[in-house]
C-alpha cells in the first residue's frame, strides 16, 4: 500500500505509487505507526536530490524521524513552497540564495511560510498570466496546472497530460509562492530535474 508522502503543487499530501523526481521534507509528519498527523512541524520545507552519499533510509517513516516526502519535479516543489536543501543541493542552496535575493536560511524560510499559507489554508496568489514564467503552477477548475510556454498542462502524480492554451489576458491564481516566481524567471536551472518528462 502506498505511503502518504507525496505532494502535490497545492502542499497536500496523498498516498499514490508514484514516486517521483525530488526528494525533500518539512519535518516530522507521522506518528509511531506512520500515520500522517500534521500537514507541517517546522516551517523549513526543503527539496532534496533522491541519492545523495550513498545515504539510504529503509523503512521510511520512521518513529520520531522527519517524513520522506517525494515530489513529481523541481516545479512541483517550488509550487507546495519548498527550497533547495542546504546540504545535499549545496551549490543550488548558494545560487538560489542569490537570485531570491536574501540571505539566511532562518530569513528564506520565513517569507516562504507567509507566502504559501494563510493560517491552515493554502494562499493564492493573483498574478497576471503574461506575467507566470515557465515553471510555475496555477489552480485552474480546482486543479493545479504547470505553466509552460503557451501551454498549461494539467499535474497528475504521474506526470503532465491534458494541455490547454495559456489564456492571453486576465489573472490566473498562482500555486507558486511569488518568491519563488521570481526565482523562476531569474533563469533558475536547478541540479534536480526541474520538469519532470512529461511536461
């Protein structure tokens, strides 16, 4: 039976197959018996490489150990509000810090938590569609939808599938942290695949 640790671009986590692209966590999310508890524990959320020093976790879930939590892409885990990690994306960590503009994981962190929720609930974000980069996710008929070029292509755990034009005008209600919008049209070229192949 599939665990509940994948995330969507909304930040919710449901119990699906796939596995994903991104590895990453935002603390302790389950009980003694693996039971999700709690959306969040600390406000670090980060996005991690799958492999990294030939570290392995079995199994996962681990009482009093932080959640594993897989995302479909780098995209993905933009939109739910996570960074790159410090340790295992070091070099991304040092470039990320650049083109966010602040310093100070402590600092980063903080803005990311006001930006993605409102209290319990997710926060959008009304931008402009001319305005979304290549990257970011909009919710569009209660589904998350990736922006890419003059496309929306509609998320599933397993990868990208229906398209649809990306309307020319109007706002659309971004997924993505504006933050981290930013960051995306900065250029941002992450170690850790950024669209997962589907897309």
């Amino acid at each position: 039976m599939p665990l509940r640790n994948r995330v969507t671009p909304l930040g919710e986590l449901i119990a699906v197959p796939e596995r994903g692209l991104v590895y990453g966590n935002r603390g302790c999310l389950h009980d003694a018996a693996g039971r999700i508890r709690r959306d969040y524990a600390v406000k670090r959320w980060i996005a991690c490489r799958l492999r990294f020093r030939d570290w392995h976790r079995s199994p996962l879930l681990q009482p009093g150990r932080f959640t594993e939590l897989f995302f479909l892409d780098e995209a993905t885990a933009f939109a739910a509000g996570h960074r790159p990690c410090a340790l295992c994306r070091r070099e991304d960590y040092v470039r990320f810090q650049d083109l966010y503009g602040e310093r100070g994981a402590d600092a980063i962190d903080a803005r990311l938590h006001e930006e993605r929720l409102e209290g319990k609930q997710r926060r959008l974000h009304r931008i402009p569609y001319r305005d979304l980069p290549d990257g970011a996710f909009v919710l569009l008929a209660g589904a998350p939808y990736l922006v890419l070029g003059a496309e929306l292509l509609e998320w599933t755990p397993g990868g990208y599938t229906a398209r649809r034009p990306r309307p020319a005008s109007g706002d659309g209600a971004a997924i993505t942290p504006p933050s981290l919008l930013a960051v995306l049209r900065a250029g941002w070229e992450p170690v850790v695949p950024l669209l997962h192949p589907s897309a």
